[in-house]
C-alpha cells in the first residue's frame, strides 16, 4: 500500500504541473493574440480601393477594366 501511495502522490504532482503548464501556455496565447489584435489595429491602413469593375469597350465591344485602355483596340475610356 506504501507503493501505492507514492504512485498516487507522484500522479497528483504530474497533474498539477501539466494543469500549470496548459494554463500558462492558454494565458500566453491569449495575451500575444490580443496585443496582435490591437498592434495590427494601430498599423492597419484602410483603403477604399474597389474591386476591378469590368465594362464593354465603346468601339470594339470587348470586356476591359474600367479606367484602363482597352486589350484589344487600345481604347481608353474615362467615366
């Protein structure tokens, strides 16, 4: 029963420094997420640039990019 005893308290022991462990590690990854959040908010630069919009070129009728000339007939159109 002695032995026992010893392998029960030596149990408790590795559970409580695991528990530690995981609990530290957790509390970590969630401080360096957080101060990731708040660096990247301060740094972030917010653009208001559209996606590429598409439209048919006046005089050959191919699809181009708006603002930029055309592929086919070198076109530029202006809007």
């Amino acid at each position: 029963m002695e032995n026992l005893s010893k392998l029960g308290l030596i149990f408790i022991i590795i559970g409580l420094v695991l528990a530690m462990f995981t609990a530290y590690t957790t509390l970590v990854l969630v401080v360096m997420g957080f101060l990731l959040l708040v660096m990247g908010s301060q740094t972030q630069k917010i653009t208001k640039i559209p996606y590429p919009m598409f439209m048919d070129c006046p005089d050959c009728g191919k699809q181009k990019e708006v603002g930029k000339a055309c592929p086919v007939c070198q076109t530029q159109t202006v809007y």
